[in-house]
C-alpha cells in the first residue's frame, strides 16, 4: 500500500483551477505529466524537516513556557516553518524549471535556421507546407524536432494547421520562433511563395547569429577586464587590506602598554582594534561572493543579453576568488610577516 496515497496527497496541494495553467508550464520544459508524487514526497520532507526542527532546536527552548504558551508557540513555529521551507522548495524548484525552459528554447534557436533550410528544400522540391515540416524533422535538431512531431499529432487529430503552429511559436519566449512562424503562417494565408519567404527568414536569422557573434567579439575586453577584478584584483585588495589590519594590531599591542605609562590624556585608547582578522576574512568572503555573483550577471549581459545564461559563470567566479584570496592570504602573510618580524 502507498505511504497514504502519496499522488492524491500531491493534488491536493494544488487547486483545480490552476492545473492546467502548471501542466502547461512544465511543457515547456518537456515535463509531460505533472508530478503529483513528488509534490506529496515534498511534502513528507517538509514535515520531517519541520519536526526535527522542532524537537532538537524549539522543543528545549519551551520546555520552561506555560501550558497556554506552549501550545501558541509550538503552532506557530509549525505553520510558519512549513510554511518557509513550502516557499523555499517552489522557488528552487521554479528557478530549476525556468532555467530548464530558457535552455530548451536556447537549443530551439541554434538550429531553426538550419532546420528551416530543410523546410524550404522540401517545398521546392514540391511538397506542402505540412508535410515539407514533417520531412525536414531530424534527431539532431532535438527539442525542436519533438516540438514539430507534437504539431503533427494535434493536426492529425483534428486540430488547425495554423493554430498548431501558431501554438507552438506562442509557446516559447523567443522572439526568433515567433516571428518566423508568423511570417510563415501569414504567407501560406495570402498564397505566397513560401520557399522565397523561408529563404528570406533563414537569411534574417543567419544575420541576427553573426551580429551577435561580433557583438561578442567586440565587448570581450570589458569581459576580461571584469573578470580579472573578480579572480585577481579584488582578492588582492582583501589580502592587501587583511596585512594591514595585522599591522595595525602589532602595532596597538606594542603600543597600548606605552602610552598608558605615561601621562598623557588621550581621548582613544591603542589596547584593541574593533575589527578582528577572523571577522575581516569573514566579511572578505562573503563580499568577495557578492561580487562573483553579479559579475556573472554583467557578463552575461555582455555576451548573451540576458542573466539566465550567467548561471553558469556563478561557481566559477566565487570559487576562482575564494581560492585565490586564500592563497595570497598565505603568501602574503608570510612575505609581511619576514618584513616585520
């Protein structure tokens, strides 16, 4: 027997109404069923997740509350807790989605116009349009070659040819897709030369495809000038700035025993710095992420035009600067440490 009907556990979660705007959103990310299961398995861990929290770290701390506030307290940290970690396992799982989609759609753009090139052979060579579409499918054009084999079923059931394809370019968030479907579409309508009219389109996105290539080339100064600061320039700083403060403490403990030997009134005192070296390198590292992070992000609206695509240079940037902070930590400290011993 299923641990208490782990997929209508799962439904539940999700009101009526919007099933099937959420079944449409996973076909975006070639997700066919909506998973109910996983949703209750979720579900399941939150709770566990919830109750340990609960036992080990709140149940102590209330052990000395009153009955009455006992109870206050226990609700509420159960409903706000499941509530938090509800929020929390959406965000991942819809950054996880997005990212999925924005891919896909990626993968959609790199080999339209190739793709596009077969659909304009077929016509020349005689077919339709339907079926110029249909022959021009290829494993290696991927998504986009699913995404035609779905058009083909709905218009094998019954379903219009311009409106499976106007559903299929709709479907995407690519300016690219959708233009070159309704140019398409819009054609076959006023009985144009549809060959002449792809012809045309493929030329337009071969176009688009090398102006961002120069695009590219052109700003990959500014994109190794950002990331020399973050790998190099900024650890540096931090390093640089770490020896200082160690400098600063050598000399307030030399310092401080002297001056409260004499008789001067000063108004501050050389005992102790406010800033430890284990805070400092604390506060480095995490700033150091702040600005990994960030960087990626201009990067890639440097290079691709979007954030999304600099998901990837977020590990590199971080780890890259973190390791190279470490490093000049220790040489650094060593060098100072031989100047002023």
């Amino acid at each position: 027997m299923k641990i208490l009907f782990i997929q209508e556990f799962g439904k539940a979660f999700i009101p009526q109404k919007i099933r099937p705007h959420i079944r449409e959103y996973l076909l975006k990310a070639g997700i066919v069923k909506v998973p109910y299961k996983t949703i209750g398995i979720l579900f399941y861990l939150s709770v566990i997740l919830t109750l340990f929290a609960y036992f080990f770290i709140i149940y102590p701390a209330l052990a000395s509350q009153g009955v009455f506030g006992f109870f206050i307290y226990t609700f509420l940290f159960v409903a706000l807790a499941l509530l938090a970690i509800a929020t929390l396992v959406f965000v991942l799982i819809y950054t996880y989605l997005d990212l999925i989609i924005f891919n896909r759609t990626k993968k959609i753009e790199e080999v339209l116009d190739d793709y596009l090139g077969f659909v304009s052979e077929n016509i020349k060579g005689g077919m339709g349009l339907d079926r110029a579409l249909w022959e021009a499918v290829k494993p290696e054009f991927g998504v986009l070659a699913k995404e035609i084999q779905i058009v083909a079923k709905k218009v094998a059931t019954g379903e219009q040819f311009e409106q499976a394809l106007e559903e299929f370019s709709s479907k995407y968030d690519s300016p690219m897709t959708k233009r070159s479907f309704n140019l398409i579409t819009e054609g076959l309508g006023s009985g144009g030369e549809l060959a002449s009219i792809i012809d045309k389109i493929v030329d337009n996105i071969r176009e688009t495809k090398l102006l961002k290539q120069e695009i590219i080339a052109a700003n990959t100064t500014y994109v190794i000038f950002i990331a020399m600061i973050v790998i190099f320039i900024a650890p540096l700083l931090f390093a640089l700035s770490h020896q200082l403060l160690m400098i600063l403490m050598n000399f307030a403990s030399k310092m401080g025993p002297a001056l409260s030997r004499t008789s001067m009134n000063l108004s501050f005192s050389f005992d102790k710095l406010a800033v430890q070296p284990d805070d400092f390198i604390k506060f480095s590292k995490i700033t150091l992420g702040v600005i990994s992070l960030f960087s990626s992000m201009i990067v890639s609206l440097i290079n691709r035009g979007n954030i999304k695509s600099g998901i990837k240079y977020i590990p590199i940037f971080i780890g890259s600067s973190h390791i190279v902070y470490l490093l000049l930590l220790k040489v650094l400290s060593g060098v100072f440490g031989a100047l002023f011993a």
